[in-house]
C-alpha cells in the first residue's frame, strides 16, 4: 500500500512525537485513554502516510503532542 496523498499530516506528527520522546505505543495509549480507539500499529500506518488520520484524531493527537493548531500544517514539505 503507498502514501495516502490525503494524509499529508504523518510525518509532522511524527516529528512532534518524537522530539517529545513519545514512543507509538505510549502515543496510542494516550490516544486510548482520550477516547479515542487507537493502537501502535495505526500510529505506524498515519505516520508513514499509508493511513487517514480523522479530525478527532487529530485533535486529539494534537493536544497529547502539544501542538497548536495553527502550527500543525506549518512544517509541511510540498
């Protein structure tokens, strides 16, 4: 499966993440206990871009990630 070309967002999350030192298991754990039904391997998948990513997971993935919303689309590469 290639990159979702609607899901431009994967590779800014992960940066958020991982300058944060969030692992995908403890993000998708986080992710769980705000309600939102999640698990490692569809963090995986958003990242890499072969996943949608929904708007409540992404408000969600946003407030864990500390990232405000008018910053989320700034380090995106065209």
């Amino acid at each position: 499966m290639g990159k979702d070309i609607s899901n431009i967002l994967g590779p800014t999350i992960k940066s958020y993440r991982e300058r944060l030192g969030i692992s995908q298991g403890c993000l998708a754990e986080r992710l769980n206990s705000e309600g939102v039904n999640i698990d490692r391997t569809m963090i995986v998948k958003i990242e890499s871009q072969t996943r949608r990513v929904s708007d409540y997971e992404l408000l969600a993935i946003t407030k864990i990630l500390k990232i405000k919303h008018k910053n989320i689309f700034k380090d995106i590469s065209k």
